[in-house]
C-alpha cells in the first residue's frame, strides 16, 4: 500500500484537513496535558522574536552596532518566517506531523543554541532568519496541542486560545526580560530561550500528537514560487522595517529593494495564476471576501500599533525603559488574557463583524484616552488605554482565523494560500503600521518642533526667564556666565524637543483612533448592504408567481 494512501478513521477521529492531526477521544487529564504543552511550545514560538524586539537597545549597545544596523535583526525574523508557510504546510502534508515536530523543534533548539556563539551582528542576522523558520514552525505546532485539549463541540475555542496565547509572548518578554540581562547580560536571554526551546522538545517527545493523513504535497515549479517569492517579501520587509530609519527618500538601497520585490512578487504571482495546481490560488485570493478579510486584517493590526509605537515609543521619548514600564505591560497582558477568555466563550462562525467592531471600539477608546498625554504621563496613567488595546488585539485574531477556516474546509487546495495569506496579513500589517506611524510621528515632530522654536526668543522676558534658571543650575560646576547661558538654552532646547515629540504622539494616537473608528463603520456599512441583500433574495424567493390566464 502506498504510504500515502489515506488510513482507516473512526468518524470522529477524521482529520480537518490533510496535514492535521487526527481528533481522537482523550481522558481529562490526557487534555490538560495537551494543553499545557500546547501552552509551551506556542510561548516558545513567540518569545523568540519578542525577547529581541523588547530589548533591542540593549543587544544595540552589546553588538556595537547603529540603530539602522540593529534594526535588521527583527526584520530578518520577520523576512523568513512570513514566507515559512509554503513550505511548512507541504512539508506536513508529505512527510507528516511527525517528522515535522522533531525536525523543527530540533532546528528550534539548535539555533537557539547558535545563539550563544554569536559575536557579530552578520552571524546575529543569519541566526535570526533561521528562527524566523523555526519561529513559524512552533506556532502551528503550539495551535494543534492546544486543539486536542478541546473535545469536538469546543474545538474553535481550542483554535482561538491556541492562536491567542502566541499573542502574550511580547508583554512578558517586556516584564521579564530585564532581570535575565541583569543576570547574564544578552547571554542571559538566549540561555533562557534556549531552556525553553529545550523544554518544548522534550515535552513533545513525551506527549506526541496523533497522526495525520499524508498526501504527495511537493511538485518542482513549487521551488520556482518559493525562489520567487520568499526573496521578494524579504526585500519588501526590509523596506518597511528599515525606511523610517535609514528615511524613505535618503537611502538609495530602498528604492532598489521595493523595485526588486515588486518585480519578484509579481512574477511569483504570475507563475501560480496559469499552474493547474497553483501553491497560492491567485483567483481565490482576488475574490471579495477574501480581499475584505486580509484589508480587515491588515487595518486593525495597523491599528494595533498604538502599543509598539505609540505608548512604548512615547515612554521611551520620555525616558523610561522597560523595567520602569512593568505594571503598563502588566495591564497589557491582563487585556490579553481577557480578549482570549471572551472571544473562546463568544467565538461564532461566520460572525466576525461583531468581535471585530468590539476589538476597534476598544483600540479607538484606548488611543483616544491616550491621546491625551503630556510630559508628565508616566505609565500608570495608560494602565485603563493599555488594558483596552490589549483586550482588542487578541479579541479580534481567533474570529478572524475562523472566518477565513470556514472557506477553506470546503476547498482543502486552498488551505496553503489561507495560511500564507493570514500569515502576510499580520506580518506585513504590523510592519506596515509601524513604518506609517513612526514616519507619521517623525514628521508631526518636525512640525511642532518648528511652531515652538519660532517663538522662542531672548527679547521675550518668559523665554530670558526660563534659559537664566537653566543656566543657575550649573552655577556650582561652570563658572564662565557665558558657559552657563549656552547650557541654559540647551536645556530649553531639549524641553521644547521633548515637548514636540509629545504633541507629536498625541497626532499619532489621534490617527490610530480615527484608524479604528474609520475602519469600524466600513465594516458596519458593509454588513448593512450584505443583510439589505440578503432580505431582498429573501423577498424575492417567497413571492408566489402569477401564472398567466388560460
């Protein structure tokens, strides 16, 4: 018999989708496992990328290197693992789950490993694109324990949590992180990973997931896709990561990198649309609902940077770091959780409109309450905005993935461009919001910086008044008057730059609340004209027909 001839399954057993696990009956405590193991391995996925972002100043000042040449380090995680999903679904649906597990948890932890010989920012790059792979891999995995501790009725909430708890991995790796660099500086960081990785492995050994039906997946054009196309969004993540930095019009190599991914993109696009076995299915991907979905995506995780750049940035022009922000995160966290108890207990197919208007509600209230801020704003005062966009942030992301399910279950070919679809809509949808944002940000800087500066002049008695008491406070160090003048106006001068980067925020929480208000009533108007259209087929179904007169 054929390896991959489809095995004998019970009705209850029969996996979802080729590439899944089967869903046989489990005891009690045989799913609690499930679940606290699903619980590791989807935290271990996550806190890869999230202990590098939440400290990237400190692996900056550690490797010896600019902030445009650290930024590289997120991105490079960023480039791999939005294109991993190509090869990941074919590889589980050929080789089986499995192979798959050991593989990629093995890969896990041996690149974590490489972590610890890392002495320069060529070898931190490769390593982080590597875990961008491995990265990719352990989230699957993480989801699929996670359903089998959810008996059959209750498998979406399995879905919803299993996608939720990979959400919490960047609050506590800004809560945490700072005590393991005290305790081992960067090392200490991937030592940690790498205990975690190590966990995770062991874990599934012990406890492995039941099997799957296998299928021939590969076919040799999908290497000429890949070739195309993972190559193209890393160049297109490389922009978007690295334009507000190196600044979109300053640095050549941009330019030639966004031409380079739409060439490479659309040449991608176009060996798939005329394949009769296409890897992405480029005339369901164009089709309405699924044009909605991943803009629907795309908007909210735009939104949904208020955290990153919005009140984290804020914080950090304030002069705080991370250890200082610790009950802010708290309260990002407790929303989380939050968001993924309500919307398991909620979730409903085919209902996104509902969780989705809730999560926007949410986001546009925190950065409305946000909007708000001064320069005395500490963190305590964004506990209640924080809570609210952290609530949102994971409200919304299982209902989505459900919606967008709920069409591939009846057409399993296009389970791989789903996957990679939903994929690139968060990926490229975070970036996406931190490049418009922080863009957005530097420039409403700029703005006030040149309102305030113009009216700062010595001949005005407040201005004279506030460089004089600048310059006495360094009357017991310099002893030069003219010295201690020029330091008094450098002193109003940082006041008047940290004064417009906080009008500058406040424009920025300003526009991710109009973000998610404008994107809300979208989705309203839209689901208006779908029940208008749905009661007019209605009307039309049950009017009796007139037969003519004989």
């Amino acid at each position: 018999m054929s390896r991959y001839a489809p095995r004998e399954w019970q009705p209850h057993e029969r996996p979802s989708l080729p590439g899944s696990p089967s869903t046989p009956l489990h005891s009690p405590r045989r799913r609690a496992a499930f679940a606290v193991v699903g619980f590791i391995v989807a935290i271990t996925g996550g806190l890869g990328n999230a202990l590098v972002t939440a400290n990237l100043v400190n692996l900056q000042g550690e490797l010896g290197v600019t902030t445009a040449e650290a930024a590289w380090l997120p991105a490079a995680y960023v480039m791999t693992n939005v294109s991993a999903n190509l090869v990941l679904v074919k590889f589980r649906q050929q080789f089986g789950l499995r192979l798959f597990t050991e593989v990629f948890l093995l890969l896990y932890a041996l690149v974590t490993f490489a972590h610890l010989f890392v002495h320069g920012l060529g070898s931190a790059i490769a390593v982080r694109a590597a875990h961008g792979i491995a990265g990719a891999a352990l989230s699957t995995l993480g989801l699929y324990y996670m359903m089998q501790a959810f008996p059959a009725a209750h498998r979406l909430r399995g879905l919803v949590v299993g996608i939720g708890v990979a959400q919490l991995a960047l609050p506590l790796a800004r809560i945490f992180s700072a005590e393991l660099l005290e305790f081992g500086e960067w090392r200490g960081l991937y030592q940690f990973e790498m205990g975690l990785a190590l966990l995770s492995l062991g874990c599934v050994l012990m406890l492995r997931l039941p099997p799957s039906d296998r299928m021939k997946g590969f076919e040799k054009r999908d290497f000429l896709t890949l070739s195309l196309f993972a190559p193209g969004m890393a160049l297109l993540c490389a922009v978007l990561s690295l334009g507000r930095i190196d600044w979109w019009f300053d640095a050549p190599w941009i330019g030639w990198a966004l031409c380079g991914a739409i060439v490479l993109l659309t040449a991608a696009m176009a060996v798939e649309h005329f394949r009769e076995n296409p890897l992405i299915n480029t005339r369901w991907l164009a089709s309405g609902t699924m044009v909605r979905l991943v803009v629907a995506v795309m908007l909210i995780r735009i939104a949904l940077s208020e955290q990153s750049t919005g009140a984290v940035g804020f914080m950090q022009a304030l002069g705080l770091t991370n250890d200082q922000m610790h009950r802010m995160f708290m309260a990002v966290l407790l929303g989380c959780v939050a968001g993924i108890g309500a919307s398991a207990l909620t979730i409903r197919p085919n209902r996104m409109i509902i969780p989705s208007t809730i999560a926007l509600a949410c986001i546009a209230i925190g950065a409305l309450l946000d909007s708000r801020s001064t320069s005395l704003t500490r963190p305590d005062d964004m506990l209640l905005s924080q809570f609210l966009i952290g609530f949102g942030s994971t409200y919304f992301l299982g209902p989505s993935m459900v919606a967008g399910m709920g069409t591939v279950i009846g057409q399993p070919r296009n389970l791989i461009t789903f996957v990679v679809l939903f994929g690139m809509a968060q990926n490229l949808g975070g970036l996406l919001g931190t490049a418009v944002l922080g863009t957005f940000q530097t420039v409403r800087e700029k703005f006030h910086s040149s309102q305030l500066v113009e009216n700062l002049t010595l001949q005005d008695p407040l201005v004279a008044a506030r460089v004089a008491a600048g310059a006495s406070a360094y009357s017991p160090a310099i002893a030069d008057p003219a010295l201690r003048n020029a330091q008094g106006v450098r002193a109003l001068g940082a006041a008047a730059s940290r004064e417009a980067n906080v009008l500058a925020y406040n424009d920025v929480f300003m526009a991710i609340a109009a973000i998610a208000l404008l994107t809300m009533v979208w989705m309203l108007i839209h689901r208006v004209q779908l029940l208008r259209r749905d009661r007019l087929a209605a009307a039309v179904a049950t009017t009796p027909t007139v037969s003519p007169a004989p």
